[in-house]
C-alpha cells in the first residue's frame, strides 16, 4: 500500500479535483491575496511541506483559500513526488484526512458562492446604472416639461428671482375690449365723415347754391385731405405716441365739423372738410396700429376688426340720421361724436411697445399689466418686447424712410402697400358710389335706393360676420374667399351687361345685378376690406411701423381717389361690361399675390411676425422663456 507523508492520498489527483472550480474565476480580492501571501512561504508555492509540525488541517484550508479565490498557482504549481513510507496508517489519521477533505470541500462551496454572490452583485450593479443612463433623457424630458408647466419661481442667474410665465394663461378681456372699443368710437367717426356728403348735398345745394363742381370737390376733398394726413400720421404716431395722437385729432375733428355746421359760404365747407379729412388719414393709420399693439394674438383678429365694423356703422349713421336732419344739424351731430372718443382715450392706456421705444420700461410694464389684467405674468411678453426693440435700436442711427426699401424691412412694406392696392383696385369704391347709376346700367328690375340700402346693409352686416370667424380661420383663407367671391360675382355681372348691350332680353334675370353685387360686397367685407387694415398693424416691424404706415394709408387714399375720378372715364373706353372684367382681373392677379407672398398671422404675437418677414431668428415664443433674464428684462 503507497503511503504518503501526510496524506493517504495523491496530492496530485486532489489538487486537479479542485482545480476545475477555480478556473472558473478569476478575480481576487484584497483581503484574500493578504491570505494567500501570509499562508505561503516565498513568493511562489512550490510544494506541500511535510514536515509533521504543519497539520493537514492547516495546510489544506490555506490550500482552498488560496486556489478556491485566486485560482494561478496551477502554472507553478509542482507535482508533489511520492514518498514511500514504511510506517503505517493509523484510523486516526484517516479519520482526520477524511475531516479534512470533508472540511475543505466546504470551503471550496463557499468560497464558490461568494463568487457567484459577487458576480450577481456586479451584474446588478451594471443593471442599476445602465438605467439610470437610460432614463437621463427621459428625466430631463420630464423636468423641461414640468418646468414649462409649473415653473420654479426660485431659480436665478445670479441668485435673484427669475418669473417665468406659464405656457397658457386665462384671457382677461375687458381691459382689451375697452382699449378696442375707444379706439372704435374714433373709427366710427371716420365713417361718418365719408358717408356726410350723400344726404348732406341736396339740402346743402338749397342753402348754398352750390354748383356740380363744388358739390364734387366737397366729396373728392375728403380723400385728398386724407392723403396729406396718412404721410403726416406716422412721424407723429412716433413722436407723439398712438394714444396722445387719437386723442388730438379728436379736437380737430370737433373743429371741423362745427366749421361745416355753422358755415355760410363753401368755403367754410371746404375748410371743414379739409380738417377732418386730414384726421381720416391719421386715424386710419393711427388705429389699426394701436390695435395691433395692444391686443393679444389669440383675439387681435376679432378685435381688430372692430374699427371696420365701426367705420360701417358710421356709414349707416350719416345716412339713416341725414333722413332727419338737414347738412347743418347733421354737421352738429358729426361734432358730437369726437367728445367719447377724447375721454374714453384718457383712460384707455398708451401703448407698451412705443414706451419700450422711448426707454420707459416701467410705463411699459404697468401699461401692459392693465391691458392683461393685474393677475396675469407679463414679464415674458416684457421680455420679447426688450428683445424686439434691441435688435431695432442696432439700425436706429440711419435714416428711417430709406430703410422702407431695405433688404430687411422690404418684404413687410411690399405686402402691406401691394394689399393696399388690390384693396382699391377691386372697384369697390366704384361700386359703392355708383351703385345707384350701375343697377340702372344694369337695367335692374328693382328700386335704385332700395338696392343702395341693402348693399349697404350687407356692407354693415358682413363686416361682424369676418370678426367672428377671422381667428378660427385665418387671414389667408378669408382672402382667398374674397378674392374667389370677387372674381366670380364681377366675372358674371361683366358678362350679364355685355349679353344686355348685346341686345338680347335679360329681363327675366333682373335679380342678377342686386345678387352679384351683394356676393360681391359680401366677399370683400369679410376679406380684402378689412384685412389690409389689420395687418398694417401687424407686420410691419416696429422700427418703420409709423413711416411704412404713412405710406400705404397715402397709397390707399390715392388710389381711391384714382377709381373714383376715373370710373365714368372708364366705362367710355370700355363700357360697364369691360369695367367690370378689368376689375375681375385685377382681383385674380390680388388672389395670386396672396397666394404667394401674404404670410399667415393667426395667433402670432408681433414678434413672431416680424422676425418671421425680416429673416431673423424665430425662437421668440417657443424659447425665450427657457433663457435667463438679466435685469428683470
């Protein structure tokens, strides 16, 4: 039987039954490399020692703590040699080789377990911060929208408090509809003033003895007088501010009328005229852009849209009260309108952004605060009127009537003056005043002034129809209706007159002249009548808005002029039918400049839209709340 020194069994099979398991892993730790090192002697074990005074049970635990966790002595590992002994085997010595083995065993699944705890530890570990990586983004996510919507009033730039406004904020609409009204009054005297001269006339003529010639230079004086006023309107929107200036033209309003009412030569009349033509040009160009100004995207269509009801009910004023009332008196009536405009303006606000344009932040704050109520954060439209008025300053040293052809500013007065255009060159004004004599070219079978007063109704009536629906639509899609309802109704009423001058019977089809001409004035009162007042005021950019204004209420009060002295001239050349053909070709070519130059500014602040026409950056709504503020601004 072999012996061995201190085994009864081959060192050399016990350590390969081993050696499987510790293969399988490979790391060390500290505490256990210290063990290997105190239980060795020298730098690399070499061989069992067999000297009786080391007891197996030492050795061999020191032997599985060594190789069950560090696993690299097999390179170095030696095979034990056989040693032949003659002394033999006690049972105590086997019994104590068989407690070894059973106690070394147990070390050996220890220390195996302790790696595999080890192992599903790291692996969780792993786990835990793979998703943490993963839900960075979707964190972030949450806190940029959780910051949008519930903002952290305490975060700074440089410790002092930063307010953000939230995304939405509930519509406090009276202070608006205040402002927009009282700047209405004033519109509705603009009407008024337009409409005086049809019931004023015929009266006049019986008081005056005035001739044909006086008696059309009191109505053509009115649009040139206006002309003067649209130039002279926006350096003084600018110098004296939008507010200031409804206010004053309210006084020479006043002044004007009385001159008409108490006049005893025509001469008076045409200084009266005169007068409050020149306050027609400045307020037509003074009011859309206090409106513009004032009122917040989500409502500027319907309220801005006011003056132009108003206006329609300053017409019908002058011509339901002129049944009454002789030119004098009406005169009198006229002066009494300009008295609610002054005072309802002394409460009415001045504008935010022309304070921000004279350096007066605080006046500019609480201005806006009383327009959006005292509850309402206003500092992120503060902010965006700061901002639009640097970047407006950094052109501020030259001349502001070149900058209107200007690559920057170029687009905006382009589209504001090309809308102007095609508003006039539609005809209307043509229409309007002659409508009387059209539906008896037209040879209508019903009553003249009874087709008068019901386009005039239509007029009146269509004008609300556009406040309601211009913010669900758009500004874009009520132009194409009403450049598709002109082109059409002009389209067919040309055709009708030319089959009536042909001498074909078209009395059975005497409705069609009234039905044309309503669809007509029906589509260009909920498009291209308003419409290009309302944008005047909002995309022409601040740093040219009063001079680019003045300019397109100049080329609009010339253009009226134009078609209204020519009209007669024109249906010499090319008849009523022709008439009607040109200005349906004028509205196609109007339709094609919508298409592709007029931008839609449905609930787009006037930052946006300027920014948007001067190629600047776009990020003014969607981001400057995300941006530090310095100074409060």
């Amino acid at each position: 039987m072999k012996t061995y020194n201190t085994f009864n069994v081959d060192p050399q099979i016990l350590w390969n039954e081993f050696k499987g398991g510790n293969e399988q892993s490979r790391r060390v730790q500290p505490d256990e490399e210290r063990l290997y090192r105190s239980t060795t002697r020298g730098a690399k074990y070499a061989r069992v020692p067999s000297r009786p005074s080391l007891s197996a049970s030492t050795t061999c635990t020191s032997l599985a703590t060594s190789c069950g966790s560090q696993g690299n002595l097999a390179p170095n590992y030696e095979t034990i040699p056989e040693i032949v002994s003659t002394e033999s085997s006690s049972e105590d010595e086997q019994d104590s080789f068989e407690n070894t083995r059973r106690h070394f065993q147990q070390l050996r699944q220890i220390s195996l377990g302790n790696e595999f705890k080890y192992k599903m530890e790291m692996e969780i570990k792993s786990a835990k911060e793979e998703n943490i990586r993963n839900s960075v983004p979707f964190v972030k996510q949450l806190s940029t929208e959780s910051s949008k919507a519930k903002p952290d009033p305490n975060f700074s730039i440089n410790g002092d408090a930063q307010p953000y406004g939230p995304t939405t904020q509930r519509l406090f609409l009276w202070t608006q509809i205040f402002a927009a009204f009282a700047v209405s009054m004033g519109s509705m005297i603009v009407g008024f003033t337009s409409g005086y001269t049809s019931p004023a006339l015929l009266s006049m003529n019986e008081t005056l003895s005035i001739t044909k010639d006086e008696g059309s230079w009191i109505g053509g004086l009115m649009p040139l007088a206006a002309l003067v006023g649209g130039i002279a309107g926006g350096p003084l929107i600018e110098f004296a501010g939008r507010k200031l200036t409804i206010m004053c033209i309210s006084i020479p309003f006043f002044i004007g009328w009385m001159l008409i009412a108490n006049a005893a030569k025509v001469a008076m009349v045409f200084a009266g005229r005169a007068l409050c033509g020149v306050c027609v040009g400045i307020g037509s160009l003074a009011f859309p852009v206090y409106v513009g100004e004032t009122i917040q995207p989500e409502v500027r269509g319907a309220l801005g849209l006011l003056p132009t009801a108003f206006g329609n009910i300053g017409i019908l004023l002058a011509f339901f009260v002129g049944n009454f009332l002789n030119w004098s008196n009406l005169a009198f009536f006229g002066a009494a309108l300009p008295v609610p405009v002054f005072l309802l303006m002394i409460i009415a606000p001045e504008t935010p952004r022309w304070y921000i344009s004279k350096g007066r932040a605080d006046d500019a704050r609480k201005s806006l605060q009383w327009l959006r109520g005292k509850n309402v954060d206003t500092e992120k439209e503060m902010r965006d009127l700061m901002r639009s008025q640097a970047e407006a300053d950094l052109t501020k040293g030259s001349n502001t009537f070149a900058q209107l052809f200007s690559k920057k500013y170029l687009p905006a007065v382009l589209i504001s003056l090309g809308l102007m255009l095609f508003q006039q060159l539609s005809g209307i004004n043509a229409v309007i005043f002659y409508s009387s004599e059209l539906f008896l070219m037209a040879g209508s079978t019903l009553d003249k002034d009874m087709c008068s007063i019901i386009i005039g109704v239509v007029n009146f009536v269509s004008t609300f129809i556009a406040t309601a629906i211009i913010d669900r639509l758009g500004r874009k899609i009520l132009l194409y209706v009403s450049s598709v309802s002109m082109i059409t109704t002009l389209t067919i009423l040309g055709s009708y007159l030319y089959i009536r001058d042909m001498k074909v019977d078209v009395s059975s089809y005497g409705w069609l002249p009234l039905a044309c001409l309503m669809i007509y004035v029906l589509g260009f009162s909920i498009g291209f009548g308003p419409i290009p007042w309302l944008m005047l005021g909002e995309i022409l950019p601040s740093r040219i808005r009063g001079t680019a204004a003045s300019l397109a209420t100049g080329l609009n009060f010339t253009c009226t002029f134009i078609i209204t002295t020519s009209f007669h001239k024109i249906v010499q050349w090319i008849n009523m039918s022709g008439a009607m053909w040109l200005y349906s070709a004028v509205c196609i070519i109007g339709l094609l400049f919508v298409i592709f130059f007029v931008p839609e500014t449905k609930g787009k602040s006037l930052e946006e839209i300027e920014k948007k026409l001067t190629g600047g950056s776009r990020r003014v709504r969607s981001h400057s709340s995300s941006k530090p503020v310095v100074n409060g601004c």
